[in-house]
C-alpha cells in the first residue's frame, strides 16, 4: 500500500473502542495489542504526535450498566474507571514493542496514571510520546466519542480518526444489508442530520465547529491508518463541505 513520501497529519487523536483489544478468547488479548504497536510505530518515527483515547466497551459500558438498574452516573463512573484498565494494558503492550507512551486520566489517580492536564500532554506529544487519555471526559453522560472529539479540539489535533470492524461509513448497516453502499466522503451536516450511529452527535458537532475533520477506517486492515495519515483515501472522510455523500 502505497503511503506517500510524508504524513499530511501531523498531530491526530486515534480514537479505540475497548473492543479494539479484544479477541474471543480475551477480554484483553496481548497479541491485538502488538498489532497495533505494529500500526503506531512507524509513524511515531516519522515524527507525528498520536494521542489514543480508549473507550471500555470489552469490560463495561456504562449505557449498558444503567439498563441493569445501575443508577446512570455510577454506571458511567464505572465504565470510566475501566477505561483505565485498558488504558494501563495498552501502555504495556505499546512500551513492549518500543513505543514510548504516557497515560493521562480525566479521573486523578497519582499511583497509576498522570492527571489531565493540557500543557503536559502537549508536551508529551512533543516529545514523540503517544498519549493514552483515559476515564473519558471525567463526567458522566459523556461518551469516549465525545472525549476523543474533545481531546481534539483542545489539542489541536489536525485529524481524529475513528478506528471501527467496518470500511467506512455506509448507506445503511453492512452488517444487515449486503447492498450497503460505502461512502467515500460525506459532510458532518449529513451526519448530523441523519444520525448516523459511528460516533454521537456531541461528538460529530464538535469536530465540525472546531474545524477537525474525522476519518472512519477499518482497524482490521493491516496498514490502514499508516495509508490514511499519509492522505491515501482509506475508509470514509468526515468533511466541513456540505456537498452530497461521495461513493466509493
């Protein structure tokens, strides 16, 4: 896959579900972990500053704890606190194959991971560290879409990318309807308007007002997010122009 002479992104939030670490045997599988080491670490030596805000779908989700009588907030509270979990095992994983990384949580715990704090992860993304941003935003009724949108905006990221099982952003579920059509790129005012499920809307409306376009790609094809960085259309492109969604 050809990738370019050099990244057109030079600062992105990488944006995981907690399923990204997942196998079927595992909750929290090392050899997916090593597989994405294997995706970052080229671009970590060419220098582009990644941070990775981690969501906790493989431990517990917070949406899901509350349909169980869980009171709203605990449930995302602890959701929050499981997003750390995966956050410490990807440090491990990542620092394992050699890739430098720092964890910094919205939630302070000193014993285990820094606190949030703005200047200090851009300093760490200065330093070529990829930052792992855990407990989301901090609060709950907020999702990790919103904290990655969020993370983003803060640090200027030029690009999030949304790493999914799916290519892109389709016409309906591909998973359902086989005819599903891939869009190559759409505007985030079609997102909004139609709802379209691969992240929320707080999230959608964020990036649009900050100017932060968002790439949805298969974290399941070898290579992609190397491609996409170096501005090779991969996945679909969440753009500021208004025109019609662009099939692939």
């Amino acid at each position: 896959m050809d990738t370019g002479n050099a990244p057109v992104f030079r600062r992105i939030i990488l944006k995981l579900s907690g399923e990204a670490l997942q196998s079927a045997e595992h909750q929290i599988d090392p050899e997916r972990i090593d597989g994405l080491a294997k995706e970052l670490a080229p671009l970590v030596q060419e220098g582009v500053q990644i941070g990775i805000v981690i969501g906790a779908g493989n431990i517990f989700r917070g949406n899901s704890g509350s349909a169980r009588g869980i009171e709203r907030s605990t449930a995302d509270y602890m959701g929050m606190l499981a997003t750390v979990i995966n956050a410490l095992a990807l440090q491990q994983g990542l620092e394992r194959n050699g890739v430098t990384t720092r964890v910094l949580t919205a939630i302070e715990m000193r014993e285990v991971a820094e606190p949030f704090i703005r200047r200090r992860a851009l300093r760490h993304m200065e330093k070529n560290r990829v930052v792992i941003f855990a407990a989301g935003t901090g609060n709950p009724f907020f999702t990790t879409d919103t904290a990655a949108a969020l993370r983003a905006s803060e640090l200027g990221a030029q690009a999030l990318f949304k790493a999914t099982k799916v290519d892109g952003i389709y016409s309906t579920d591909p998973i359902k309807d086989p005819s599903a059509k891939l869009y190559r790129t759409v505007s985030f005012q079609f997102c909004l308007e139609k709802e379209i499920k691969v992240m929320d809307t707080a999230a959608f409306a964020m990036c649009k007002e900050n100017k932060i376009p968002i790439m949805v790609y298969n974290m399941n094809r070898d290579g992609a997010l190397l491609a996409a960085v170096h501005g090779n259309q991969i996945g679909t492109l969440v753009t500021l122009q208004n025109n019609d969604p662009e099939i692939a």
